[in-house]
C-alpha cells in the first residue's frame, strides 16, 4: 500500500512536471500567439492594401500617359495633317476643327499648341477654342523651352514623347509630337496638355475605388492618409496623391477576433479533457507509443521504397549513388551506374491491364535482385525504369558482362496471366570518374546512352561516349538531311487535322501541318526539325510547297477551310504577301476557302510591316487567324491592333478546364472578347468530352483535338468527309 502511495505521488510530480506545467506553457504561448498573429496579420494585410492602391494608382497614371500620347500620334502620323502644314497657308478653319477641337471633343486635351521649327506657337487652343493671338502664360513659355519639348532627334525622324509636368501650381500630363511633312515645308510640332484636374482625380477615385482621393503641392500632414509621389520621368516630383486607404485588416480582426477566442476556448478544453484521457491511461500510452515507433518505421522504410516491388525508390537511389561517389573519390574506385527502360512494356499494359503490367515489374525485380551483387542497388525510379548502382567495379568489361546478362534474362518469356509475354530492355552506362563525379551529371550520361541504345534499336546497351552528347552535331546531321528531302520532297508530306464544328459531329475545316519520315530516324518530331529550318531558311520553301499542297485539297474539298501554319520566318521573308497569292493564282484556289494561321512571334519584330502585309491578304481574300492565342504577353493588344478573323485559344487553357483554377472563367473571358470583336473563336487540344462539353458551354465556335482527330494523311480525311 505504501508502496502504491509512493508510485502514486511520484507519478502525480511527474505529471505535473512534464504534463500540466508544459499544457500550462503551450495554452499561454497559444493566447499570446493568437493575438499577436490577429494584429500583426490585421497590420499586414492593410499595408499590402495600401501598397496594392498605389500600383493601382501607378498602373492607371502610366496607361494614362500612354493614351495620351497614342491619342496624340492619331495626328502627328496622320499624312493629310502634313500635307496640310506642307502648304504656304494652312487653312485655320481646317486645323481647328481637326486639331483644337478633334482632339478636346474626342479625348478633353485641354491645351494643344501648333510650334513651328523655332518652338514658337503657330496655333493655341484652350478647351477646344482657338486662343486670340496665340498668347500663353509665363509658364508655359518657360515649358516650351524645356527639354522635353525642345528635343528632336533630326536624323532619326519624328520622335513623340509624353511626361508628367508642373505648369505653374497645377500638374498635367504632357505629350509631344513631332510631325514631318513628305514635302519640304519644315517641321512642325504638336504639344497637347491634360491637367490632372478634379474631374481626372474623380475618374480615378471610381477606377480604383479610393476614397477622399485629392491632389497636393506637398505630403499631407494628416498620418492617416495614404500618400503617392507622382513623378516626371527623370524622376522630379511633381505632386502628391493622398487618399483614404481601406483596412481590410480591421474587418479580419473584427471577423477572426471571435472565432478565434472560440477556437483557443475549445483547445483548452479539449486540452483538459486529453489530461484527463492521459492520466487515466498512462499504461495503453505506453503501449501506444511502442506501436507508434513501430508505425514510424514502416513509414521510412515507404518513404525510401518502391510500394509494388520493395526496392529502392529513387530518393534512396540517389542517395546510394552518392555515398558510392564519395567512397571512390576517397579510395580511388570506379563506380558503375546502370539505367534500365523496359522495351515494348506499354503494349502490354494496354492489351492485358495494368494488372499483367504490375505483375511484370514485379517479376522483373525479382530477376534483377537474383543477378546483382550484395554491394549492389537496384531501384525503380519510374513505371519501367530501373537503376543499378555498382560500387568498387574493377573494369567496365563487368559492368558489360552484367548488362548483357541483364538483357539476355529479361528477354526470356514472362508466364504471365494464363500467357506467356515477352519484354526487352535497353540500359545505358555510365562509368565514375571516367564519366564524371557527380551524381546528377553520372545520371544525366546514363541517360544519354539510354536513349541512344533506344533509338539504335533497342534491346541492347550502350556505354556512354562523349560523341552522344554533341547535340549540334546531331542538328547538323539533321540539317543536312532535311535539305536533301527537300531537293524532291523525299519523305515529306502534308497531314491534315480536322477542324470540328461545336457539337463536334461535322468537319468545318482542316489545318494543314507537315510531317517528315526520315529513312533512317523514322518519323522525326516537328518540334525537332522546324526549328532547324527556320535557322536555315528551309522554312521558306517547305512552307511554300505546303501551301501548294493545301491549295490543291482545298480544290477537292471546296466545302471546308483550309488553314496553313505560317513561320514568323517566312512572314517577315521579302515579297512574301506577293508570293503567296501567286502560289494560289497558280494552283487555280479560292483564296476565301483559304486560311494563314500566324503566332504573335509573327508581330512582334516589326508590327507596321505585319500590319500592312496582314492587311493586304485580307483584302486578296483571305482569312487570317491567330494562333496560340493567350500564350503571349501582348495577345490582347494586337487584337485591337491587327485585323484578324480568327483566334485559337491555346491547347494549355483547353487542357487547364477542370485542373486549374478559374481556367473556365479565363476560357470563357476570351471566348467573350472574340465575339465581342466579331471573330470566329476555335479552342485547340481538345482530348475529352468534359473539356467538349464546358468550351460548348464557354461559346466556342470550333474545336480541334485528339478527341475527334489526329492529324491523318489526305485518304483518310477524304473517308472521314
């Protein structure tokens, strides 16, 4: 009994030593902590808005500038203007109404001057009104002679600038252009000024939503206000924003002050009540810690092994790997590393089930395990990929001999779900230090020989050579190549994807795309031989002899469209517009029936030369549509630039629908914005019928995927029409 007495109170001091003192601890740093969390969280989230205010701000002042001066270039390059100022007497009627009033009536330029070549005002309108005798303030003269206005870059041509300035008390937004005349009457110039006035400030205020928004020769003195610096593009100040900022941080503390003070409530009691379970339960704790250790080793050793077959994964692979590397460098050993991919495997998953292919990584392992010695690791690093690493090797005649009797035992028949099934392998070599001392490049070699015996046939090995990893000796090969199959066309041909109508039962078009067999490398990948032939100028008449192509299926198929792909190469070549309409011309099509898909990589370089030559294909009858559209950083801006019939929202938004967050809501937003501007909307990459149906729902017009089509040879479109 005494006994008994003494194990209860010291089990009671230790509880309370190493329980409740602790839980004591924890409930108050659990007080503190949330507290301190709420406020500085509160103290956060209102600076972040703050800070959001003032890009807002930022952004809205410098897409103002912008407007301003694209406003403003409406009539500087506006050629009857020049020509009008190139005459001994400008009409003033003429200029009022298409300069002073044009430009305050369209967009409330409040002060536009005319300057001649001297910087000396030749016409002055005020709100839109000529001003009698030309007269400007002191300050404006003294603005006239700034270097903003004055500069001019005379070999260069017309310059147009636009900056923030100080006119007296007031700041405007100031834009200058230069505007040159094809006949020799001088330069002129055009300076248009907007003052950041109430009504600008107001706009704003609604834009941003920002509440007490005013505008000030200095920082406002009042603490609670938040404050921007407007300033000039050579960085001088030339005023101050200030506005109420919002505190979002105020309304979380209010909501999250209550349901936390729940919440720590609630921890506390349930605290208890687990002290209460605790002490009551010292003996099944026990026992439950012991389970607990036991439960912690099993989730190592998963953490490090493959689920299905037990080896190794690659995170203890690699961490083998390793290890070995290190033990060479010091001992000076060879390390050996072998990468193994299962041949032909994925037609066995696909004819007898993932079932028969589990159970055949399965027997693989086992087979491996037996050939392999102690010292040595094999891991699975993927669905049929193995690894083996080899420490201490004394030559690479026995990392070879391992291979080959790797490949011999793995090629023997599999006695697999009531059949007998076959399999092949092909593995790669890689030899430390004669390869490399670090791992990830000892792998990255591996893997290089890999696919080199993949790609010679596969069943077979191969050791690392320096030879495989001269990727440009390979472009080269390739390069020279393609120009001998482009002498004749040898290999070459033109496939054709269908483009399906929305409900996807009817053919409304056909993209034409190129393929190249290589007698030797098989099909070569488009990605992997167009770039090559843009770098070469190959583009060129490949992708004219396609257009020849597509022309003629156009003339079999006159009741769909035919698209071709055009290269940013090939557009920006000299007389491309003319070349191809004479290829049209000549192959008797209907340039109507035809269709020129190009990518913003089309725009960018030079876009009034794309315009034009966009421009001139419509007016010759053709369609032109956009490709990849959404993927590049300035596709929305040339859809108000360049006149385009067609955008092809990119397989990536296709793909995204049902993954990615808000991808309807962005595919819907585009679909929105084509029709909006009376295009025609196709969604590319579309392989199931959920993504079918939601870009149905979204509005689209056309869609085009492995789901209806890939791209097939002539014959069998012909079947499918």
């Amino acid at each position: 009994m005494i006994n008994t007495m003494k194990l209860s109170d010291s089990f009671r001091r230790n509880f309370v030593r190493e329980v409740i003192l602790p839980l004591m601890a924890i409930l108050l740093l659990t007080f503190a902590g949330a507290g301190a969390g709420l406020f500085w969280g509160s103290s956060v989230t209102n600076n972040e808005a703050r800070d959001q205010q003032q890009r807002m701000i930022q952004a809205s002042f410098e897409q103002s500038l912008s407007e301003h001066l694209r406003q403003l270039r409406s009539l500087t390059r506006w050629s009857p203007l020049a020509d009008q100022l190139a005459l001994s007497q400008p009409d003033p009627a003429w200029l009022n109404q298409n300069i002073g009033s044009w430009l305050y009536d369209m967009f409330d330029h409040q002060l536009i001057l005319l300057l001649d070549r001297n910087n000396q005002p030749v016409e002055v309108w005020r709100n839109g009104v000529p001003v009698p005798d030309k007269r400007i303030g002191p300050y404006l003269q003294d603005l006239l002679l700034s270097p903003l206005v004055m500069r001019s870059d005379v070999v260069a041509g017309p310059s147009d600038r636009a900056d923030f300035v100080r006119i007296g008390q007031r700041a405007a937004a100031l834009a200058v252009g230069d505007i040159s005349s094809t006949r020799e009457a001088g330069r002129y110039r055009l300076v248009s000024i907007k003052f950041l006035d109430d009504g600008y400030l107001r706009n704003l205020s609604d834009r941003s939503q920002l509440r007490q928004l005013h505008f000030s020769d200095g920082a406002p003195q009042d603490g609670t206000k938040a404050l921007y610096q407007l300033n000039s593009q050579q960085g001088e100040p030339v005023g101050y924003l200030s506005w109420m900022p919002d505190k979002p941080g105020a309304q979380m503390l209010r909501t999250l002050g209550p349901t936390t003070l729940i919440s720590v409530l609630l921890i506390t009691l349930l605290c208890l009540f687990m002290v209460r379970r605790i002490w009551t339960s010292s003996l099944s704790l026990s026992q439950s810690l012991l389970k607990l250790g036991a439960s912690e080793a099993q989730a190592q050793h998963l953490a490090f092994h493959d689920v299905l077959t037990g080896l190794p994964n690659r995170a203890l692979v690699e961490d083998r790997l390793t290890q070995a590397l290190a033990a060479s460098a010091r001992h000076d050993q060879r390390v050996a590393l072998l990468l193994l991919d299962l041949d032909r495997f994925k037609n066995i998953n696909d004819t007898y089930g993932h079932h028969a292919g589990d159970e055949l990584i399965m027997e693989v392992a086992r087979r491996l395990g037996e050939m392999v010695r102690a010292s040595d690791t094999v891991g699975r690093i993927g669905g049929d990929e193995f690894i083996i690493v080899m420490p201490d090797v004394e030559n690479m005649g026995q990392v070879q001999a391992l291979a080959k009797r790797i490949i011999s035992r793995l090629s023997e028949p599999y006695q697999l779900v009531g059949s007998e099934l076959w399999v092949g392998v092909s593995i790669g070599l890689a030899l430390a230090p004669k390869d490399g001392i670090d791992r990830q490049e000892l792998m990255r070699k591996a893997d290089i020989a890999l696919y080199d015996a993949k790609n010679n046939g596969r069943g077979q090995y191969r050791q690392f050579e320096r030879v495989m990893d001269e990727s440009l000796r390979t472009r080269q090969q390739i390069a020279a190549d393609l120009r001998q199959a482009l002498h004749n066309f040898d290999g070459l041909a033109v496939w054709y994807q269908p483009l399906m109508e929305i409900s996807g039962q009817r053919v409304v078009g056909l993209e034409a795309l190129l393929r190249w067999h290589h007698p030797v490398r098989g099909d070569v990948s488009p990605a992997d031989f167009i770039a090559i032939a843009e770098e070469t100028g190959m583009i060129i008449p490949l992708g004219e002899w396609v257009l020849r192509e597509a022309c003629r299926t156009s003339l079999k198929l006159p009741q769909v469209i035919v698209a071709v792909n055009v290269s940013p190469v090939q557009f920006r070549a000299s007389g491309f517009v003319g070349r191809i309409i004479e290829i049209v011309q000549e192959e008797g099509a209907d340039p109507q029936r035809m269709e020129l898909e190009i990518t913003e990589g089309v725009l960018i370089e030079d876009e009034h030369e794309a315009r034009n030559s966009i421009i001139a294909l419509r007016d010759a009858g053709f369609r032109i549509a956009l490709d990849d559209f959404g993927t590049g950083y300035s596709s929305l801006n040339y859809l108000s630039t360049f006149p385009v019939d067609k955008i092809k929202i990119d397989r990536s938004f296709t793909q995204s629908l049902g993954v990615a967050q808000n991808s309807t809501a962005i595919v819907e937003s585009v679909v929105r914005l084509g029709h909006a501007m009376g295009l025609t909307v196709t969604a590319e990459g579309v392989e199931t019928e959920g993504q079918k149906n939601a870009l149905a729902d979204a509005g689209c017009n056309q869609l085009q995927g492995y789901l209806f089509s890939q791209a097939v040879p002539f014959s069998e479109i012909e079947r499918m029409m």
